[in-house]
C-alpha cells in the first residue's frame, strides 16, 4: 500500500487530492514551540482522536459503499472541522464580502468535498495507521494549539507527520488548519487553489469545480 498517496489526498493543498494541482505553500510559523499546559491536552486532541476512530471505521473491509461510509465519517468531520473557519480562511478576504446565501451554498459544498476527501482517501483495507504525540503544543497565534500526529502504515508505522491548527470555539476545539510534514499548510495552498476559481467574484465556478470533485471521488 502507498501510505504517501492518500496522505497527501487527507491533509489537501498538499495533503488532498482534490487539490493536488495547488503549489506547497509553508504555513507561517514554525513548530517547534513550547507544550500548552497538560491539563487542557486531551480536550484539544479529543477531535482528533474521534476523527482517526471514524476513518479507522471507514477503512475497514467490508465497511460498506461510499455513501455509507460517507455517513459514518460525516459525524467526526463536523466535530473536528471548524468548516466555516477553514473555508474562510481559504476564500481569503473576499469571503466576509459574500452574500449569506452564497456563503451558505459554498460551505455546504466545501463540507460535502471534505467528507467525500477523505472517504475517497481512506478505502477499506487501506490499513493507515493512526498515532497522536501525548503532548500538545502551543502555536504562536494566541489561543490556538498544535495536536501532533502521524499516519503510517505497517509497513511504515512512522509514517508522515500531520498537525492540525486547533482553535477553541461555540463547538470546543476545532481544527482550523492542517500542516503536513509540520509545515506546509492546508489553508494556505487551498487559497492559492480557490483564487483562480474565484477570479471576479465567481462563487458559482468555485461551488461547480468542488462539486466535480465530489463526483470524481465517489467514483473512485
């Protein structure tokens, strides 16, 4: 199995192939920081670890089709992504200046590309492996922490290491962006992704573009 194929589809612009076509951007601000405080470790890597127990699920054999996997990821998905963050992040300034319904068509569709991403990514039988550093990490953004991770395979338990930017909200914490290899950034290349598609304000070629993808995915 190549661990590296559907690492770099999981963590896109970088780590999801559904944007494989954006350049590596680095994030911009390094890792190695001093440990956030123990006592909130376990809520900041609670997301996570739900997120990797329901693609554990998800990769198992016989886990059943697409959409039924699709349907047992969905819950972790919400629960991990701050999905509104992330896409805003992603749109880049413009996003405030959408109209509601607008915004509420794109983050519909942005969720669905997410989920189908990483259904896409983790088949059953993939046999990736999930491991989570016990310490989490402060990030230079105050308030926000870095839960450290790995997805390898058994033939590669190391793997590739794959952080996630996690921000307290209404919902708890949430991953508002993904670093593979601790420095190249979700965000940052799904900007650089989305801009072309958003070129004059085209929100509707942007909604189409992801959902071809959401397509390609299902039929993978």
């Amino acid at each position: 199995m190549n661990i590296m194929k559907y690492v770099l589809k999981t963590t896109s612009l970088a780590l999801c192939a559904g944007l494989m076509a954006a350049p590596v951007i680095p994030a911009v601000f390094p890792i190695n920081v001093a440990h956030a405080a123990s006592a909130t470790d376990a809520q900041v890597q609670e997301p996570i670890k739900s997120l990797y127990a329901a693609l554990d699920r998800i990769q198992a054999k016989n886990a059943g089709s697409f959409e039924q996997r699709a349907q047992v990821l969905a819950p972790a998905i919400d629960r991990a992504y701050d999905m509104q963050a992330v896409l805003a992040s992603s749109v880049g300034p413009r996003y405030a200046g959408l109209p509601d319904d607008q915004k509420q068509l794109l983050l519909s569709t942005f969720r669905q590309f997410t989920i189908a991403r990483y259904v896409s990514s983790f088949k059953p039988g993939s046999d990736a492996r999930f491991t989570i550093d016990p310490g989490v990490t402060a990030s230079p953004v105050d308030g926000e922490r870095i839960v450290i991770t790995r997805i390898g395979s058994s033939d590669d338990p190391n793997g590739t290491e794959i952080n996630y930017v996690m921000r307290s909200g209404a919902k708890g914490w949430q991953i508002v962006d993904v670093l593979l290899n601790a420095h190249i950034s979700q965000v940052a290349a799904q900007r650089a992704d989305f801009s072309s598609a958003l070129a004059g304000g085209n929100v509707q070629k942007l909604t189409d573009l992801l959902k071809k993808k959401i397509q390609r995915f299902s039929e993978e």
